[in-house]
C-alpha cells in the first residue's frame, strides 16, 4: 500500500498512523520504501509530540535481556539507503535506563558495527541514539565492539546523535545531528518483531 497520498499534498498523521499499524512488517516497510527526502522532513517536524516514544518502541517489555530486536531502515542519502539497526536491553535493563545497539549494512567491514546507546532525549516523548561512547557488553552474535572513532567509521558515526520521534506502533522517524549541527539526512525505522522463544 502505498501511503504517500497521506503526506502530500495533505498531511493526515491520525491516518498515517492508522494505516501503518494496521499493515503487516512487509506491508509497513515496503510503504516506508517509498518516502522520499521531502516526505521524511516534512514528518519528522509533523512528529513532534505527535506519538510519545520511549525505550519500549525499541524493544519491548516483552523481550528478555540481550535479545535482538532488528528495526529495518530506510535514510535519504543518496546512497546506501537501505540499514538496520539492531537493539537489546542490558543484562540488567533497570541499572542504567537505556538500550544498546549497533548498524548493520553491507559496508560495515569498513565502517565498522556503529556501536550507539539509546536513551530518553531530554525532549519529552523521544528518544536519542548517542554514538558518542560504545557499550560494555553484547550478544555473542553481535560483531566485536569498537568505538565509533574506529576505521571509516568516524566518518559516519563519530560525533553523531540522532533524535527519534514515533509515527505509529512499529514506526519511527529520526533526525541526525553530527557534532551538536542538524544534518539534513532523515531516516526511519520499521521494527521487526522477535520470533518467541521455542
């Protein structure tokens, strides 16, 4: 389903949001596909205070510790559009109040795994994801943890700090900001939702 006549030529966010929840995964990400720059701008400001995001839109209180929720990506550079960014909570999520996470793409050999933290943003209702310091511990399926300084990766993630907004239950929608300076790069999320335990 194609939902870009609820962006342009008038925004319906109610009904955006609506549609979005009611698609399936594929249904969802294959709408998000078709977003362009000006799309994702537009609904990102259009987000603000919109849907309150918080930790749980990352990774359910449902998922246990170390367990990978993928959020599938989709950014407006002109290349390299498509990512993942793949989260869990600490083995203790209570003692520190955040998740971690890294990037995955076909060009991660060179940039590196793009190691972040996820947290409240000091803006009610969303979420940052801070690359600024690396965490301390992942799954063993993950790649080895590396500072975000590490390879070409201080080209792509040093010194960044994107701000997330909510769209609908699986969707959201950030901005970057690289050393404290908006980019104009946006990018959203589809979550996956992690098969049960068998």
């Amino acid at each position: 389903m194609d939902l870009r006549n609820l962006i342009e030529p008038h925004l319906d966010m109610v009904r955006l949001a609506k549609d979005l929840d009611e698609l399936g995964h594929w249904g969802r990400l294959w709408a998000v596909r078709q977003w362009t720059r000006a799309d994702m701008s537009t609904l990102w400001e259009a987000a603000k205070g919109f849907r309150p995001l918080g930790l749980d839109d990352f990774v359910p209180t449902s998922v246990a510790p170390l367990t990978e929720v993928v959020h599938h990506g989709t950014n407006t550079l002109p290349a390299f559009g498509t990512f993942e960014k793949h989260f869990c909570k600490p083995a203790d999520p209570g003692s520190s109040g955040a998740l971690f996470g890294f990037n995955s793409q076909w060009y991660e050999t060179f940039t590196g795994p793009g190691y972040f933290i996820a947290r409240p943003s000091g803006e009610p209702g969303e979420v940052e994801i801070d690359y600024a310091s690396p965490p301390k511990e992942r799954p063993t399926s993950w790649p080895e943890i590396a500072p975000s300084s590490a390879r070409l990766g201080r080209f792509v993630y040093h010194g960044g700090c994107d701000t997330m907004r909510g769209l609908a239950s699986h969707v959201s929608i950030g901005r970057v900001k690289k050393g404290g300076r908006w980019m104009d790069v946006w990018f959203a999320l589809v979550r996956e939702d992690p098969k049960p335990p068998s």
